[in-house]
C-alpha cells in the first residue's frame, strides 16, 4: 500500500503516521488514550479503507479518520485532529 502526498509524491504508506496524529489529538483533547490504543484504532481505520486501492491519497486517509472518530463519538479528538 502507499500514499500519494499533496504535493504529488508517492510513499510507502506507514501505518504508524496516522497513529500518532490521533494521539496528538488524543492529547491535546485530554481523552487519556496510550499509544498502544491509537495503533488499535489505525488499524480499524485502515481497514475501512476500500479493497483494491493501492495507493491512497491524504485526503481519503484524512477522510477515514475524521469519519471513525466521528462515528465513535470521539467528538473532542475530532475536533483536535481537524
């Protein structure tokens, strides 16, 4: 699987990226989350994710995540990760 960055470059994609911006935001929402839980949670969002895709855009991964956190009432994370 791999990224293609805003500025059009393509990456191997690192799963571990997307778990520390919700911690980030786990942080600054006070939600009390260990890095372990934020790894879980990437995991989850990354298999959303439609089937087949093997490259992935920043905007789609950015989309999955605002949509997981939006659907498990993680409101206050939301708000810190936007």
């Amino acid at each position: 699987m791999q990224v293609r960055k805003r500025d059009g470059r393509v990456l191997d994609f690192d799963m571990t990226r997307i778990a520390k911006a919700i911690y980030g935001a786990n942080i600054d929402a006070k939600r009390g989350w260990e890095l372990e839980d934020t790894i879980r949670i990437a995991k989850e969002i990354i298999a959303t994710l439609p089937n087949g895709g093997t490259i992935y855009t920043i905007k789609e991964i950015q989309d999955a995540i605002e949509k997981y956190l939006f659907q498990n009432d993680e409101r206050e994370v939301f708000k810190y990760f936007t």
